[in-house]
C-alpha cells in the first residue's frame, strides 16, 4: 500500500492547540460500520452508545513531565526530552542544540546546583547522560520538567502561561503507572464521573499499559507501508485485565479499545489463545488489509496524514471510508490531533 494513501490536507486552524474546556464536552463522530452512518454528538453522548457487558480497555500509562532545558557552559541553550532510565543517574534521552563536543556538562535552566554529563552518543542520534545528583528520574522531571506535548502543540520555549493546565489535561484521570513520554489521547475525553455513568449502565472496563513513544506520532517516511520500520513499545496485561478479556471473548461480548495504543497490545495477542499476564513489547503495524482479531470497536481521535495511526483506522473500516470521514471531519470543523475531538467506530 503507498503511504501517500493516507494523505490529506488539513486547515492549520483545525490543529487543537488546547483541550476543550471540560474533558467530555468535546465532540464526537459516531460511526457505525454496518450502514456507514455517521452522527455527529458530544463525548459524553457516549454512554448511550454503548451497551451493557461492553468492555473498555483503557490504556493507564502515565505520562512523565519528560522535556527540560538545559544550558550549556558557554551560555547556549539546549532543549532535552527524556527518554528512559539506564540505571539510577543514568539517563538516555534526545538533546537539540547540543553541539559538537562529545563530552561537555550541561546545567537545568531550572536548578542550576543540578547538571547532567554528556558521556556518549548512540546510532539513532541519542544521547547517553549522567546526572550529577542520582535521583530517581521520575522526581527530578516532576519538579522540573514539562509535559512532552507533540510539536504541533505549539508552546513557548522554556515555560508557558499553560505549563500548568497541560499537567491535568495532558494526562488522563486514571493514569497510574508506566514511564510514557505521550498521552494515549482517546482516554483524555473521560471523566470520573463519565466513568461512574458508565458503570451504572453495566458498561465493564479493564486496564493494561503500554509506554507510549515519541514513533506513536512519526510519519511514515517510507514510499509503502511495507517498507516502514514500526517502532517499538513495552505493555503490561495485569492479571485482572487477562481475566476481563478473557470473559468477555469467551461470552461474545464486545471489546472496545480506548485509543490505538490499546488495540495495538490487543491486537499483539494470539487470535485462538486465552490472554495471558504478560509484560512483553509490540511493534506491530496495523494498515489495510489487516484482519482484526479481538478488537470490536475502537474510540479514537483524528490522526496525522501519513501516520501509523491514520493507518490503523483504514484497517478497520476500509480506506475509501477513512478518507470520506475526514473530509467530513474537516467540512464539519472538528478539531484534530492529541488536544482534538473523538470518533466512536462500531
């Protein structure tokens, strides 16, 4: 399949800069695969789409405050983004503006008692760094770092009047575990208390974990997608989400994934096999025409052209049809990407 495929050409002024003003208040395209209907409501209307013995599979990763600026010794700045801890102190992480030298000092622009040595740089361009205090990564980025928003998201460089806001809404409200460095955006449009309706109606939900990567927004580069190079991303099943899929295959209940980073670990298990407790890793690449295994329905938001993601949504509902529903997308002014509106597909 060519990659040019899942073009389109999108208004700039779609592009969702902030999130709606309350999470559920966004919009929602309806789409149903058996007539090709599409309705046009609010988030929240979705409690009256789903039936009862439905189960969501929420995707609970947290997201680390995992950008920070740095200065160098000569006074130059350098922006970083955190990538993971090799070991305590031990950083691997992107660097931008660093220089030439393959061995200098850089300090937080933040707290200049606290630098980071540049030690090595890897083939993909990244950089491995020490600290010169050996805190656990996670509290140093929570005092210091910022929310590793897409560069779409445009933001002033070193603090933003939105710095804060973008640390509630650029996290979803059940976010618990795992070190992801990008929202899984379709949970972004829940609420508790959206939650709470749901379950009142008998809608069941589970949770598994998937570390989101900076690849989950990379256009694909490749002239065919069978030429791509699908990035890699580590997932916990706990044993209390194995035991709710399992049900629900086995009684023939629905199973909707919250955002494509859960289809993806769904779609990575054994299509006859019962789900396992695992943690693993997926680079698995869903583009047309993949055959879906488990996943019944799948809410998400609008994608990049060119995208694995808009990829994953021709799969599910044929090509021809994912290029009809972003033009109504975009004659119907919705808002696109991490901050932007949803899409219910049944």
């Amino acid at each position: 399949m060519r990659t040019d495929e899942l073009d389109f050409d999108l208004p700039e002024e779609l592009i969702a800069q902030s999130p709606a003003p309350q999470r559920a208040a966004s919009r929602l395209m309806h789409y149903r695969r058996s007539t090709q209907e599409v309705e046009h409501l609010r988030f929240a209307d979705i409690v009256r789409l789903l039936r009862p013995g439905d189960l969501l599979v929420f995707n609970d990763a947290r997201v680390l405050p995992a950008r920070f600026s740095l200065r160098k010794q000569s006074g130059g700045h350098v922006e970083g983004l955190f990538l993971s801890e090799v070991s305590q102190g031990h950083w691997r992480v992107m660097l931008r503006n660093v220089g030439g030298a393959k061995r200098q000092r850089l300090t937080f622009l933040d707290d200049p008692d606290l630098s980071m040595d540049v030690i090595s740089k890897d083939d993909e361009g990244n950089y491995q760094v020490r600290l010169t205090d050996p805190r656990p990564a996670r509290e140093v980025l929570d005092r210091l770092g910022r929310m590793p928003l897409p560069p779409y998201i445009h933001r002033k460089r070193d603090h933003d009047e939105r710095d804060s806001a973008d640390r509630e809404r650029y996290q979803t409200v059940f976010a618990r575990s795992g070190e992801a460095i990008a929202a899984p955006t379709a949970g972004l449009h829940f609420t508790n208390e959206l939650l709470g309706e749901l379950e009142k109606r008998g809608v069941q939900r589970t949770w598994l974990t998937l570390n989101v990567g900076l690849g989950t927004f990379k256009p694909v580069s490749a002239e065919t997608l069978e030429q791509h190079r699908m990035h890699v991303e580590s997932y916990t099943i706990s044993p209390e989400a194995a035991r709710a899929i399992n049900a629900a295959r086995h009684e023939g209940r629905r199973i909707i994934a919250v955002g494509t980073t859960s289809a993806r670990v769904l779609e990575s298990q054994p299509a006859n096999d019962d789900f396992e407790p695992k943690t693993s890793s997926t680079g698995i690449f869903i583009y047309p025409p993949y055959r879906w295994k488990h996943v019944s329905a799948l809410i998400t938001n609008f994608h990049l052209p060119r995208s694995t993601l808009i990829a994953l949504v021709a799969a599910l509902i044929g090509l021809d049809e994912q290029r009809r529903l972003y033009r109504i997308a975009i004659e119907q002014r919705y808002r696109f990407f991490s901050y932007g509106d949803a899409m219910f597909i049944e």
